[in-house]
C-alpha cells in the first residue's frame, strides 16, 4: 500500500520533517509521481523506522524559580500527576529550579533532546510560563514539528505567585544590563538596582 509522507507520518507517529530526514539518511526510502511527491511502501516503511521499538511518552514539566519554592514545585506535580491519572495516561515527570529567562536548566534541555528524538507523545503544564518567561512559543513550535500535544493546566496557577515571578526576572534583567552598562560594584549600578526595587515593590 503506497502513502503520502503526510499518512506515513501519522501512522508513525513522527513529523513529515523527521521522514525527510530519515530519507536524506538512507534510514527510508520513497518513490516519486510524475509530480515529484513522495509515497512510500506503509510496511516497509513501518519496518525501516527509526523509531518503531521506541516507546513515545507523556511528560509533564515543572519549574520553580528558587529553591524556597520548592512547596510549589511539589504542588505543580501533584496537579499534573492527578490530570495524567484522571486521562489514563502514563507519564514522567521533568523538574527544574531556576528562572524563566535561564534556557540552560537541566530539565528544560532534557526535555527538548526527547522531543527532536521523538521520545514524547504529549507534554503536559500548568502554565505554558513554566518552560520559559520568555519564548515558550519556541518550545511550542518545535512540539508542533515533532507531533507533540501540549496540554496546560491553567485553573490551579496562583497569578500572585506568577506576578512576583515575573518581577524577579525583570528585575534581573535590569541587573545584568545595568552591570554591563555601569560596571558590578559601581554606585550608579547599585542606586538603579535599589530605585528599581523599590519601584516594583509598591
């Protein structure tokens, strides 16, 4: 039975992107129509996949600004884990400590290595905040690329928890482009720093 790239990659589970690839590497093969498209023998296919012994998994990501949190990451995994058990679903659970604006955290590259190795079926958050302050849209896109469902929890996120959040990492923003600009230890660094702080305090 001859399929598009678009069927093979629904059947597989993986992205047109990953099949191309695959391709390229001479892990599959393909023939082509007269206009160029690529269709692909389904049980072959299935049989040269890459990923056919690989079991695909629902993950759920955590994250906690600082360690004095950590009652709160303990609380974002139990949402998760009871909105998993509620669904049915198997899961592992990925946690970080550290800001929003830090894209090195442990967990977070962890998780993006098992989604460009298609390792995930679905990637489950209570707040879409909890991978990046900044830029989740980018995690959301390469999801998009690998076929991964995003499920966020919205109901059971504290917005006071995420506003002060929010005005820690402007405020070390400002820290690090302060310190760039005046020098670490000199005074005008220190007086922005101090004015900022009580400004966000009010």
């Amino acid at each position: 039975m001859k399929v598009s790239i678009g069927e093979l990659a629904e059947k597989m589970g993986v992205s047109t992107c990953s099949l191309r690839r695959w391709e390229d590497e001479g892990k599959i093969k393909s023939t082509r129509t007269n206009g160029g498209h690529r269709r692909y023998d389904l049980d072959v296919a299935m049989c040269q996949s890459p990923v056919k012994t690989k079991e695909k998994h629902t993950v759920g990501y955590c994250r906690v600004s600082t360690k004095n949190k950590i009652n709160d990451l303990d609380r974002q995994k139990q949402v998760i884990e009871l909105f998993c058990s509620s669904k049915g679903w198997n899961y592992k659970m990925i946690e970080d400590v550290g800001s929003g604006l830090n894209y090195k955290k442990k967990g977070l590259n962890d998780l993006v290595s098992m989604i460009e190795s298609e390792q995930i079926d679905r990637l489950v958050l209570t707040h879409k905040d909890r991978l990046l302050r900044f830029g989740a849209e980018i995690i959301f896109k390469l999801c998009e690329l690998h076929n991964v469902n995003i499920e966020i929890i919205n109901k059971d996120e504290e917005k006071t928890d995420f506003q002060k959040e929010l005005v820690d990492d402007v405020l070390s923003i400002i820290t690090v482009f302060s310190a760039k600009l005046y020098g670490q230890r000199s005074h005008k660094n220190k007086q922005i720093i101090e004015n900022n702080k009580k400004l966000f305090n009010k």
